[in-house]
C-alpha cells in the first residue's frame, strides 16, 4: 500500500486529495496497456486519459479563468509514474508540448488547448539540436521571414511524440540579436509540409522519440507565439513550470521502489529469518524513505509556491528537480540490490524503474545545469 500520508501536508486543498483519489482509480481500471506497439499505445492512453478528463489538468482553461494548478499536475504524474511510465509520459508531454501556448499563447492560438486538453491532438516540444542540447542559446533550427510568413529549415532532435504529434511547437533563430535573444516560438502543425521524421531513437526506457527535419516548411505569422526574439524566454518560462512535474515523475518511480522492497524485505526469507530483519536492510530502507519525503516536500513546496502566485519558481523547481530525481536514482538502486538476482531479471518492476529514471537526470536541464541555475539564483539574492 502506498503511503498516501503526504496528502495531509499543509500544501494540499481538499481538491488534491480528490483528483489523488481519482487517479489512482483511473490507473486501477485502466492500466497496464499493451506496450508491444510504442505509437499505438501512446495515442490510445493520450485518448483515454482525454476522455476521461485527466487531459484538462495539463493546460489552462481561459475561457473559465481556470488556471494551471502545479500541484495538482504533479499529483497526477507522480501517481501514474508510480504505476507505469508510458501513461506518465503521454500525460506529461500534453501539458509540455502545449506549454508555451498555455503560458504565452494569442487567444486564437489557444484553440489548440481545447484539443490537446480532450486528447484530439498530441503536442510536441521541439527545442532541442544535436549541436545545442544543454547550450540552448546556440540553437541553429532558422525562420526566415518571408511575405507573410517564415520558412523554417534545419533540425531537431530528441523530440518526444515526433512524429504522432499534432502539433508541435518549435524553437528557431529569427536573428533579432545573437544568442538567446534572437530566437522566437511557432506553432507547426504536424502534418505540415516539409516536417518529416528523419530517424527514430530507441532509448532504454522506450517511448516516440525522433529527429525531425524541417525543409522549406512555410507558416504563417500568426503561428509565432509571443513576440519576435521572445522564444528563449518562452522555453525557460516553459520549463520552470513542468520541471517541478519531471521531479514529481520521479519521486513516483522512487516510491514504487520503495513500496515493491517493502513487500519484497517482509516476504524474503533467509538465515532463519526474514529480508527486513537484517539491520542492514533496514539501513537501507531507512534511506529510501528518508531520501522519498525529502523529495517530496521539495516537489510540493515548488508546486505549491507557483500555484499561490509566484511568477517564477525557477531556483524551486530546480532544487526539486536535482534532488527528485537523483535520490529516485539511489532509491531505485538500492530496490534493484535488495531484489538480488530478480532486480536485474527483464521485465521486473524494479529492473523497469531503473531504466525509466535514467533519462530524466538528462533531459528538461540535465543535473549539471540545474546546479548551475540554483547557484546563480543564489548568487543573485535569491
Ligand atoms: C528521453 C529523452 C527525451 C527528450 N525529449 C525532448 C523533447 O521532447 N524536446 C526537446 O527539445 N528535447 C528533448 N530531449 C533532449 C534533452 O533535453 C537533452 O538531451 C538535454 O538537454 C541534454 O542535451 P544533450 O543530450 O545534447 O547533452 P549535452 O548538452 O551534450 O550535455 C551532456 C552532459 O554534459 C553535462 N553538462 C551539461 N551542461 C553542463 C554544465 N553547465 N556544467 C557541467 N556539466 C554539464 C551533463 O552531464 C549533460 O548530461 C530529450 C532527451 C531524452 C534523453
């Protein structure tokens, strides 16, 4: 049994402990899926969890003055990490891809909310090029104006649902200045003309990844979102509010290895005794919990402050996301250890969840960077 003590920590409303409640209903009705075809899964949970109204939480509602609520979007992903990481990504990359549209979108851009909130269109965030991963600045993906529009030519790489997205939102230099200030955001639809999926890329924890091109793809003005030469903030703004969900993500992997050691030290029986009563593991399963609730209290503080006004919460969410998700690392590590042999057995719940924590110490600013971020902000004055 999860511990669910967590919900009655001051950050949360009645509301939260509501939709924690839902969710974790929804994944016992609806989870495990059939994984075997990657796209077809995706697209059938991102429907599913429109359908049944889970999609809503990803994006605001302006029309209903409902705005984003942070916690409520980090309930959400660590309870589906915490069953399955597939369901928590095709969830997490909703509120994401659509992000700089709910942030800074014109209203009619937000029209494409209403699709991405009920699971229609399956967003994309392509920031991202082999030359500028971490160096986002440097990014080289160019829009050129052109009459009444842009021509966009160039690549991206490592974009998540490239090619079963709908709708992507893309990074590209305009050259209003060197650097970060000389890039701006626009929306491309999926089916585009001269957008195409150059390679697929198999990772270990596996979900649609891809490099994309774009060769003479031709959009409107209108599909620039925000101003020209505001793109770099766009994507910072982007990322402060879902990086807090990335920690959230992983505080669900790291709690599903605490729970499944649980059973595994109580059930385990060897010198006479049980797994759990060798002070050693004890030892270990100490560290887990401990590592757990301090992740947790950062995830919700960082949560917690967006949602009561803050504009920023950029040195919040990157504390939370340091520690969320190198601790779900060590977590899961000691889960693998203290499974023995079946920890590293193929298909495993504990073998899973170290290939599925891996990849978020990289991506949204790897470790390194978030380090880099909490120290400036430090250095700053706050
Ligand atoms: C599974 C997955 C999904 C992804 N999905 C998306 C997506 O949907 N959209 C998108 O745009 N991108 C996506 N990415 C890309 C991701 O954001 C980048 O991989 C990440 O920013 C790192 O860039 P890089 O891979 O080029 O590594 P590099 O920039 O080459 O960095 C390599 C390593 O250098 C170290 N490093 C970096 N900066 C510093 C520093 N300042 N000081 C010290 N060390 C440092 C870190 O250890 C880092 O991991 C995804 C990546 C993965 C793995």
């Amino acid at each position: 049994m999860p511990d669910k003590s967590f919900l009655h920590w001051p950050f949360f409303e009645d509301r939260h402990r509501a939709v924690a409640a839902g969710i974790e209903s929804w994944c016992a009705a609806n989870l495990p899926v059939d994984e075997c075809d990657l796209d077809g899964a995706c697209r059938d949970l991102v429907r599913r969890l429109g359908h049944d109204g889970w999609l809503k939480h990803t994006a605001p509602d302006h029309e209903a003055a409902a705005p984003l609520d942070v916690r409520t979007l980090c309930l959400i992903r660590e309870t589906l990490a915490r069953h399955d990481a597939l369901v928590d990504f095709a969830f997490a990359m909703q509120g994401l891809g659509a992000g700089p549209i709910s942030l800074f979108g014109k209203a009619e851009q937000r029209q494409w909310l209403a699709r991405t909130r009920s699971g229609e269109a399956i967003a994309a965030f392509a920031l991202t090029e082999a030359q500028s991963g971490s160096d986002v600045a440097n990014i080289a993906t160019c829009a050129r104006r052109d009459g009444d529009g842009y021509v966009l030519d160039g690549e991206k790489t490592w974009i998540s649902n490239a090619g079963i997205a709908d709708l992507y939102v893309v990074f590209a230099r305009t050259g209003e200045a060197p650097g970060a200030k000389g890039i701006s955001a626009f929306i491309v639809p999926g089916d585009a003309e001269g957008l195409s999926v150059a390679e697929r890329l198999d990772v270990i924890s596996p979900h649609p990844l891809a490099r994309i091109v774009f060769d003479g793809l031709r959009v409107p003005a209108s599909a620039m979102i925000g101003a020209p030469g505001e793109g770099f903030k766009i994507a910072m703004a982007t990322l402060d509010v879902f990086r807090a969900t990335v920690a959230a993500a992983a505080l669900g992997f790291g709690r599903r290895a605490l729970d499944e050691t649980l059973q595994r030290a109580r059930t385990r029986r060897m010198f006479d005794g049980a797994l759990a009563d060798l002070q050693l593991v004890q030892g270990a399963i100490a560290e887990m919990a401990l590592d757990i609730d301090a992740a947790a209290l950062l995830v919700y503080r960082a949560a917690w402050t967006k949602d009561s006004g803050a504009a920023r919460v950029t040195r919040e969410a990157a504390m939370a996301k340091l520690f969320a998700t190198e601790r779900a690392q060590r977590v899961v590590d000691k889960a693998v250890q203290l499974h023995g042999g079946d920890g590293v057995r193929r298909g495993h719940i504990v073998e899973r969840l170290y290939r599925d924590i891996r990849a978020l110490r990289i991506y949204e600013g790897a470790s390194e960077v978030q380090k880099v971020i909490i120290a400036r902000q430090m250095l700053a004055g706050g």
